[in-house]
C-alpha cells in the first residue's frame, strides 16, 4: 500500500475526477513497478523473503510435524497417501511372508490344515488383510488364528504402529485445515495510509476493518517500520525493524473490531518519524508492516493478518 501524505502547510489538491479514482490502484502500481523497490511483505502479507544456501537442512526432519503441516498441499496430500500406502503395503508383505515361511499357502485346499490367517491365499488377500488390521474394519471374513503366534506378534506391532501413524497424519491433516490463514482474508486495511493533523496532533493514521460477522475478540495490532540504518559506529543494517507506537501505552492497541476503525500513530520525539521530512518521505525506502492478531468467536482459534505500507 502506498503512503499518502499531507500537511496543513501543503495546499490540499483538488479532487480528482471519477476516471482518475477509478484507476488510482493501478497507478500506484505502476509507480511501484517503476520505482521497482522491492517489498519486505507482500500485499497478501506473506514475507517476500527466500531461504538460501541453507546447510543444515536436517534441522527441518528434527520437527518433522510442523515441516509436513507447512508443505502445500498438493505435496501434503501425496505424502498423506503415500505413508498409508506403503505401512499397507510392508505389514501385507509381511502377512503374506509369514503365510509362505508356515506353508498356509500350499495347503489351501487341505480343510485338515489350520493356517496363520483363514482364507489367505496370496499377496492380494495379504494386502487386503493389511488394510482391514490397520484401519480396524474387520470384516470377518479373513481372520487370525490361535495356532500362529508371529502373526499374533506382528497383529500388535501393525495396531500400535497403525494408531502412531493415523494420530500423525490425521493431526497434520486437521492442523493444516484448521490453519486460519484464511481468515485473514477478511481482514481489509485502507488502500493508503495518511499523515495529517488530528486532535492539534501530527498522525500516522491507516483503518482496518472485519468484513465478517463472526467477530475477532481480543484483537491486538502492533506495527513495525522497516528502514535501512547506519548506526554510530558505521554499521549498515538494511532490514532494520523499529516499532512504532498505535498505543499500546493507553491500550488503544486492543481492539474491539465490530467496525471499521482507524488505527492512528502520533508522531512525537518518540517517533522514529520524528526526524524524517516531508521530503525525505517521499524519496525514503521504507515499509511499515502492520500486523493484526486475535482469537476467532466462532472457532476460538487464533488468526493473524498483516498489512504492508510502502513509501
């Protein structure tokens, strides 16, 4: 979002006219491409930042849960069928090799003969048997006996292996779903934000408004500006984050989002706009990262949005 300044010292400029408002995003856009400064956050408030030349990658398998919760979704849902497929797949080899190893399957016509598994009689009925353990369907008709106690054995480590894998992979499922990402879809901030006076005050003012009826309670909002500094010493931090007050002092950072509020910065000594001109303003690279976070009434769940203005 682009910063739009003004000043009581600075004649306001006139209206613009219908056709020019209409296409104000799209010039501000084209601005943005033309000054090709490239953005910290994203509007979308993803982080426009790119992880490289990362060595320890198996840092990433120590939290394998979070690393599979945070895969898209065409990769979540692939590893989700293939860990089912393949645990199927290993216990039903292992059905049908023990099957082979006992002899159950050169004597399926002998009725004299008590096998490990009744009416197993191949790599597909062993498979079928898998699934049936494993899933807990039991439909009766392929069932272990009390002469085989290495399937009793291998029945219990594919249940409690079985239990181990559908309590991670449903988990993962229902994290990844219930993630409230979208949520924040809802969350609109004001195309621009403003500096004018306000209450005999200079002010940083922006809005935020809840497009949905189900409210977000113990909404807080904070916000960060980004800028390159170069402090005493001649240390040059390009990504340096400062915070910037919208009242967490007075509480005014609790919100109470039934509707559309104006969030507003006053630009005091305390200010880390204090020292920048209106001239600077304008030619500065900078970025203010507003971020939004609360509970959600009808889930009770957390959910978070962010904004970005860009000078």
């Amino acid at each position: 979002m682009e910063q739009d300044v003004e000043s009581p010292s600075i004649i306001k400029q006139p209206k613009l006219p219908k056709q020019a408002r209409e296409n104000l995003p799209k010039q501000l856009a084209e601005r943005d491409r033309e000054k090709k400064i490239q953005r910290y956050v994203r509007k979308d408030g993803k982080c426009n930042v790119h992880h490289g030349n990362v060595t320890e990658k198996y840092r990433y398998l120590t939290d394998i849960f979070t690393t599979l919760v945070d895969l898209k979704w065409g990769l979540n849902l692939f590893i989700f069928v293939l860990v089912y497929t393949v645990t199927w797949l290993f216990f039903g080899f292992m059905w049908w090799l023990i099957a082979y190893l006992r002899g159950d399957l050169e004597h399926l016509a002998d009725n004299k003969w008590t096998p490990c598994v009744n009416n197993l009689n191949g790599f597909v009925t062993a498979f079928l048997f898998s699934i049936e353990t494993e899933t807990t369907i039991g439909y009766g008709y392929r069932v272990i006996t009390d002469k085989c106690p290495e399937g009793i054995l291998l029945l219990l480590i594919q249940s409690v292996l079985g239990s181990i894998v559908n309590a991670f992979m449903v988990g993962c499922m229902f994290v990844k779903i219930s993630q409230p990402k979208k949520r924040a879809e809802t969350l609109v901030f004001s195309t621009n934000a403003v500096i004018s006076m306000r209450d005999g005050r200079l002010c940083l003012m922006f809005r935020v408004g809840d497009l949905r009826n189900s409210h977000i309670v113990e909404a807080s909002i904070r916000a960060k500006l980004i800028k390159s500094k170069q402090t005493k010493e001649g240390e040059f931090i390009p990504l340096n984050q400062t915070d910037i007050n919208v009242g967490y002092n007075t509480g005014d950072d609790r919100l109470f989002l039934v509707s559309p509020l104006i969030i507003c910065h006053e630009i005091n000594q305390d200010s880390p706009f204090w020292e920048i001109s209106q001239a600077h303003l304008a030619k500065d690279e900078l970025e203010i990262v507003v971020i939004l976070e609360g509970m959600v009434e009808a889930t009770v769940r957390s959910s978070g949005a962010t904004a970005s203005h860009q000078s």
